[in-house]
C-alpha cells in the first residue's frame, strides 16, 4: 500500500503515518521537500510526515501539530552539518523550521504565514 511514486525523489510511503498508514500530503510540502533535494544533491530521509491523532499522541507531538494535516516533514540529510542543512532550507521558504540538534534532524512545514522557528 501506499508504494506510488510521486516524483524522482519521493514515494508516497514515506509519508505515511506509521500506525495506520494513511497519507496527508500538501502539495506545497512536496514541492519545497522536492527543491531541497535537487539543490542538495543528495537524499532527504522523511523521519516523519503525516501522524493520525493517535500516533501523534504516541510520539507526543503537539496537539495542533501541523504533521496531522499532511502540513510537515520531520528529515535528515546523511553525511550533512545539519546547520549548513538549515542555511540551505532558509532558502526554500519554509514557514516552520524547527531544528533539532541533539536528534540531528529538521521538522519543516508550510504553516499559513510568516516563518516561526524554534530549537530544542
């Protein structure tokens, strides 16, 4: 299930939700998700993408999480200083970037409005 690909870089599995494998998806997140992997030139790992209620309350992920609206992208870019990461995906216009250094991961989002960012 879920096997479709959506473009050269992405399958819709990837985005899955991992309890109940449905799929949200904003076309705008697929699109910016899809610009940072061709300027990388290199693979972006989805670690998370869309989450139903319940996982979303699992992994304890805020209750307007934007990852419930197929809004968000948590990922990681192998062999890449996630700072330099973070300058490239400044770029893109992203709207929340939230950046997770002990964990080494980025959660990206294209939330309605100016960019809001946060670090942990």
């Amino acid at each position: 299930m879920n096997k479709i690909r959506l473009n050269q870089y992405f399958n819709l599995k990837e985005f899955e939700c991992p309890c109940c494998h449905r799929v949200m998806l904003s076309e705008i997140l697929l699109e910016k998700l899809f610009r940072l992997r061709f300027k990388l030139g290199k693979p972006v790992l989805i670690n998370s993408g869309f989450r139903c209620e319940a996982y979303n309350y699992k992994v304890k992920g805020s209750k307007g999480s934007y990852h419930m609206l197929g809004l968000a992208a948590d990922i990681c870019v192998p062999e890449t200083i996630l700072s330099d990461l973070y300058q490239v995906v400044l770029q893109l216009n992203f709207t929340g970037i939230g950046f997770y250094e002990k964990k080494n991961f980025l959660h990206l989002d294209v939330r309605p409005g100016k960019l809001f960012e946060w670090r942990e």
